[in-house]
C-alpha cells in the first residue's frame, strides 16, 4: 500500500527550510536548491509545491505573520497579561523586539523581505501589506478601547513604527533588546499612563 502524503505537512516543511536558511545566510542568497538542500528533498519536489521562488517567499511571509501571532498569544498566556487593551498592546509591541533566536530571525527576514519588495514587483502588493495593515486596525482599536487617544489610528502607525525602528536597531545592535523595550514601556507609558 502506498504511503500517504501529508502536502501541508511537506509544504510547511519545505517554507521553514526556506526560513532557517534565510535566518543563517540571508534572504538574498536563498535559492530553490538551497531551500532543497535545507529541506533534504530535490529541487523538483520544492518546485512541485512552490512553481516559483517569489511564491515560496510570500508563504514564508505568511507563516511568519502566523507564528508571530502565535507568539503574541503565548506570550499574554505566559505573563499572565489581562485582556485589558494596554496589556495586549504592550505584548504586541513588546513581541517586535528581537529577543531570542526566533524573533530576530522573524526580524532580520521581514525585514530583507520588505526591501527586496520595493524593487521586485512580483514580492510588493497588498498580500505583503495585509499584516501590518491588519496590525494598525488592531492597535488602533485597543488603544480606542482604552481611550488613549483621540486619533488612535495615527498612534497605531506611530507605534509600528516606533516599533518596527527599535527592532532594526536591535538587528544592527545599535541598542540592546533591553535598551528597546525600555523606550517601548517609556512611550506606553506617556500613552496610556494608567500603570
């Protein structure tokens, strides 16, 4: 009797290949046969599942923003965080500081991912920018429910930025994750002083 393949299973095998190869070495240098290479499969099977290197890129994006997510939520349950709109702000920015091997690699690739989409077309678009778009509704929506601000919106992008510098100044080590998440607690807590 045949084995039965599990594609999901082989698909995401095959994108966290891609991903730890970028986190060694580098967006810029991953290739379909690196990706292989990584995986233990041949190029073919990779080729099968992801027709080109740009699909495989964009499922890796999507994985990322997955697992951050997931890292959000574990870290609120491991904290013991409340729902409470500042807790799971904080948690949300505090997860864009590159802290431990995983979220510097989640780091060091969305961020060579977002500059080599501003010169290849086939990368840029709406499905790279649904995240963060996705991520500014959500911010913009605690700090309304916490009444911070009365353009939670604007203060939503000042915080992804914010946010999105101090983990690249983390990657360049420009500052410590513990330098970074010192000015993250300074500005929430000018924000939302309830604490």
């Amino acid at each position: 009797m045949p084995k039965l393949v599990d594609h999901e299973e082989r698909r995401a095998h095959i994108i966290d290949a891609l991903l730890r190869s970028a986190a060694a070495s580098g967006l810029h240098s991953v290739t379909m046969r690196s990706v292989a290479a990584e995986a233990g499969v041949s190029v073919r099977l990779v080729q099968y599942y992801f027709d080109t290197k740009e699909q495989l890129l964009l499922a890796a994006m999507t994985r990322l923003t997955t697992r951050m997510g997931e890292r959000i939520q574990r870290r609120l349950r491991t904290t013991g965080a409340s729902t409470a709109p500042r807790d799971i702000i904080e948690a949300v920015l505090l997860e864009a500081v590159p802290t431990d091997e995983e979220s510097r690699a989640f780091h060091l690739i969305h961020t060579e991912y977002a500059v080599l989409s501003v010169t290849d077309p086939a990368l840029a678009g709406p499905a790279f920018l649904a995240a963060p778009n996705e991520m500014e509704a959500f911010l913009a929506a605690q700090l309304t429910a916490a009444g911070a601000t009365d353009a939670p919106r604007q203060e939503a992008v000042v915080l992804m930025a914010v946010s999105a510098g101090l983990g690249l100044s983390v990657l360049l080590g420009q500052r410590t994750p513990e330098d970074a998440v010192a000015v993250l607690h300074h500005h929430l807590g000018r924000i939302l002083p309830d604490r």
